[in-house]
C-alpha cells in the first residue's frame, strides 16, 4: 500500500513538474559563494513556479557559449545568465533574439548598448557605487566623524588610516568601482589616507590569504585598516592576521574584544553567512549586505512575467527604462 501511494505522489509531481515552462540558470562560476548563494536562492524561489536546469560555466566563456547554444537547441522558455564576461554578452542577446528567447542578466551588468539590442533583455543587480559608499560608511563609524582627529584606531597618531586594500578581477566591473569609490568616498569626508598596497585576489580567499601573508610580512603594525572587494577575502585576509597574531582571542571565548583585545579592522562587501557571524563575533568589523534572496525574487518575478506575457508594470520591484531593477546594499557592524 506505501509503495502504492509514493507511486501515485511521484506520478503526481512529474504531472504537475512536465507541464511547466522550462527555465534555464546559467552561472559564471559555481566555486563562487555569493554566485552559489544566488543561484541556490533562485532555484528555491522559482520552485512553485517553473522548472530550472543549473549550467556551471566554470569561468570559461567557452563553456557559457556552449551551454547557451545547448539552451537553444533545447527550446528552453527563458535564460536567466550571469555572464562570465559582461563585455562579451552582445553575440549572446543577439543569437537569443533571433530565437525569441527572453533573457534576465544578472550579478555582472553589460553594457547599455548591448543590453538595448533586444526588448526581451534585462538585468538585476545593485548599484556598484552605493557598496562602496557604505563601505566608507562603516570606516567613518570605526574611526570617527572627524577626520582631523582620528581615535585610538589611528595607531601612530599620525591622523592618517594607513589602508590595505584587497581587490577583486583585475578591469572587473566591481572591483574597479568598489575600490575607486571607497578611497573617494573618504576623502571627500577630509580622511587622510596612505594606500599601502592594493593587492588583485581574484575575490578568492586563498588568494587574498596569501597575498595578505605577504602584506604583514612587509608592513606589519603599520597597518590600520583593510579594505576588501568582497567578504571571502576579507577572511582570508582575517584568517592570515590570526596567523600572525594580529588577531588574539586572549580569554579563549570565540569573540574577540575590540576594547581589550588585539584586532585589526577589516570590512568586506556581500553579507556572507560566515562573514556575518565574523561580524557578531568581532573578527569582521563590518560587510555591506549584497542581498541575495532580494535578488533572487526579483528575478524570478521578473522571468514569471515574461514567461506569461504579462504587463512588466505588474512587477513590484521598480523596473528603470524598463531594462534594469537595481536593489539596495545595506549596512552590518
């Protein structure tokens, strides 16, 4: 009788599931956690809805090209793209307009021009410059709102932050605006800043670990702050200075004390779930929240229209020139 009953629930499911559109995720890189944290997010948010096939393109644009093509061939309804190269996107809208097949861009925006090439072509995502600037907020409330007089963060009372800074992809859209937008964000607040180094670490952890090693290495107790691109080498960058004792957890309670104990600030850019518990426990001095499952609905919101041919004014995210939804970063500490 229970096999009998799984049997008519299995049957039932494939009814409800063979009917619906079909839906193509096709991500840059599922090593990425933020990526993977958003494609998870879609798929459970699109679950009632429509059914997805994930694509991992692996970081290489060959791989996107061939799984868009595969898409094609497969007469798939939608493609939800987080492009590998968002300069490269304008063959892509291309070949999917002249196969009528919407497509809702995301995480890394193309260009205007390439994006206005087909009607049926959109992208969410956040406003680059606005993390930044959060960013900065979060520094000014570390070191205090008179930049003529910093507090004891100021190690050498020199009323300069002598900053770390661990970037992301070299020329990535991102990373180039993050980290232009963070030093101009505090300047224009009067700080005085001596840029140690800026180092490229792929927004990986490893990477950012061993560069930051190296950092410490040269620099040592010179440095104030730590600037990074994105949580996962904010901890890596942590997970160096912990190595070599910058961080002290001295009563062994798991959270470090900012009054009493050493630390050294450093604030990453997405709202992790590890970065946020780094927050709570003092390792983390601060991320701008990059929100994933707001993203996510948007998203699938946005694809469920088009899916039905519904009017975008039914959607309840703003929609600007009918293109773009851009959702807001929001601030931990």
């Amino acid at each position: 009788m229970k096999k009998f009953i799984m049997l008519i629930l299995t049957l039932l499911l494939f009814s409800c599931t063979k009917g619906r559109e079909s839906v193509s995720l096709i991500i840059y890189n599922g090593n990425d956690p933020f990526i993977n944290s958003m494609a998870n997010n879609i798929e459970r948010e699109s679950s009632d809805l429509f059914n997805i096939e994930k694509f991992d393109s692996k970081n290489f644009q060959i791989n996107q090209n061939e799984f868009i093509n595969q898409c094609i061939d497969n007469k798939t309804s939608l493609i939800m793209l987080n492009p590998v190269d968002r300069l490269g996107v304008y063959p892509i809208i291309r070949k999917l307009k002249a196969n009528n097949i919407p497509v809702i861009l995301f995480n890394r925006e193309p260009l205007k021009k390439d994006l206005d090439i087909w009607e049926k072509a959109f992208y969410v995502g956040t406003k680059g410059e606005q993390s930044a600037q959060i960013q900065g907020e979060i520094i000014y409330n570390l070191f205090g709102s008179n930049p003529l007089k910093l507090n004891n963060l100021d190690k050498n009372s020199n009323n300069e932050i002598e900053i770390v800074i661990l970037k992301g992809e070299q020329g990535h859209q991102d990373a180039e605006i993050r980290t232009t937008e963070v030093v101009n964000s505090l300047k224009s607040k009067g700080y005085k800043l001596n840029i140690l180094v800026t180092e490229v670490a792929n927004w990986k952890r490893s990477e950012a670990y061993e560069k930051m090693k190296a950092i410490i290495n040269k620099y040592g107790n010179s440095i104030e702050l730590v600037i990074s691109n994105n949580d996962e080498m904010a901890i890596g960058g942590i997970d160096a200075l912990i190595e070599s004792n910058m961080f002290q957890d001295l009563d062994q309670n798991g959270i470090i004390n900012k009054e009493t104990e050493p630390w050294i600030p450093v604030v990453g850019i997405d709202g992790l779930q590890e970065a946020i518990i780094l927050v709570r426990n003092g390792y983390l001095a601060g991320t701008v929240v990059n929100d994933s499952v707001l993203q996510a609905k948007a998203i699938v919101e946005l694809a469920n229209i088009l899916l039905h041919n519904k009017s975008l004014t039914q959607l309840t995210f703003d929609i600007i020139d009918n293109k773009y939804i851009m959702l807001d970063y929001r601030i931990l500490q």
